[in-house]
C-alpha cells in the first residue's frame, strides 16, 4: 500500500529542520520557481521590477531571498542581463491579496 501524500506545509517544516529529503525536495521547488520568475522578467520585461507576492512565496522566504535564487532565475544564457537588471521583490504582507479586493470593493 502506498504512503499516504505528504501535506506542503509538513515538507517545508520537515525542510526547516534541515531533514535531507525535505530539504531536497524545497529546494528542487525554489530552482524551479527562480526559473519561472526569471522567465516572467523576460516575457513582460517589467521596468519597475517584479513583485513577487502570495503565500507561498512568504513561506519560501528564505529560499526566495537567497544568492541561488537570483543566479537560477538569472541562467538565461544570453539574455542573462535583461533578468538580471530587472529588480525582483518579495512581497511579504500576507493580506495583499484581500486588502487589494477591499479596495476595489469600496471605490
């Protein structure tokens, strides 16, 4: 009988306590995120800079913010620079999302 799916939140706890295949498995998902927002810097080319916001990117915080971030979502080769002068933020008000609605609600 299989092992039951693991919930997200009990691989990123397990990932915090430095357990090698959480550990792992974050990871392989921050590169794959890094890869995907450089691909977005280079598809909309934002000129002031791309905002990156929702939970998920909270919780990955501290994979979000680190050197190998930026260097993966960067390796695009020739167009490495375009990514590269395009300032990535990390949104971090868990609200944004509800207080953005509010607003529109009450204009």
């Amino acid at each position: 009988m299989p092992a039951p799916p693991l919930h997200a939140a009990r691989v990123h706890a397990a990932a915090l306590r430095n357990e090698p295949t959480a550990l792992a498995a974050v990871q392989l998902f921050a590169d794959i995120y890094a890869a995907w927002i450089g691909n977005l810097a280079l598809l909309y080319r934002p000129q002031g800079g791309l905002y990156v916001a929702g939970g998920m990117a909270i919780r990955l915080g501290a994979w979000v913010e680190g050197a190998r971030f930026l260097q993966i979502a960067c390796d695009k080769g020739r167009m490495a620079e375009l990514v590269h002068n395009t300032p990535v933020y990390l949104v971090t008000n868990p609200g944004l999302g509800l207080s953005g609605a509010m607003r529109i609600a009450t204009s």
